[in-house]
C-alpha cells in the first residue's frame, strides 16, 4: 500500500524539509521523501505545522545554518529538536 508524504526535503544535505499536507498534527509519524533520489525516511513531528512551513530533520543548535535545497537559508537563532516546527521564531535570514 502506497503512502503519500507528509514532508519533501529536497537534498540530503538539508537540515529541514517542508510540510506538504494540510493540518499535520504533533505526534504524527511523518512519511518524508528526499526527491532528489526518491528515497524515504520517518520522522515524528513534535509539533502542530502548517503546510509550507518547515520541520528540522535533527537537532539543531542556535547559531548554525539551514538548509533548504542544498542551499543556506537562514541561521538558527533557537535550539531546535528534531522533529520541531521551523519559522520565523526560531529562523532569521541572514541578509539583514
């Protein structure tokens, strides 16, 4: 039986992948595809994340990069645990 993903991370060197499903809820146990090979892993979320938001594959420490599609995004401005909701709370650009 075939089960769509929860989660899409994009390359195996992010830390973070984002949330493809509508009203994911803590505690589930996520599906996540990697697409750049099409391979799977599970991960529980810890938290409530809306679709489009961001999920942290590990643990992250304030003051380390994220990680979207191979590519920084952003520094970590809060300790994350994986599994945690990733927005602007806990993620800054690093632009400005």
């Amino acid at each position: 039986m075939s089960q769509n993903p929860n989660l899409l991370v994009h390359d195996h060197k992010d830390n973070v992948g984002v949330v493809v499903v509508e009203g994911l809820a803590a505690g589930t146990d996520m599906l996540c595809v990697v697409t750049a090979d099409n391979s799977s892993l599970n991960l529980t979320v810890r938290d409530d994340v809306p679709i489009g938001h961001k999920v942290a594959l590990k643990d992250l420490a304030a003051g380390e990069t994220a990680i979207k599609y191979g590519e920084d995004i952003g520094k970590f401005v809060a300790d994350v645990k994986k599994g945690s909701h990733v927005h602007v709370h806990n993620l800054k650009t690093k632009r400005w």
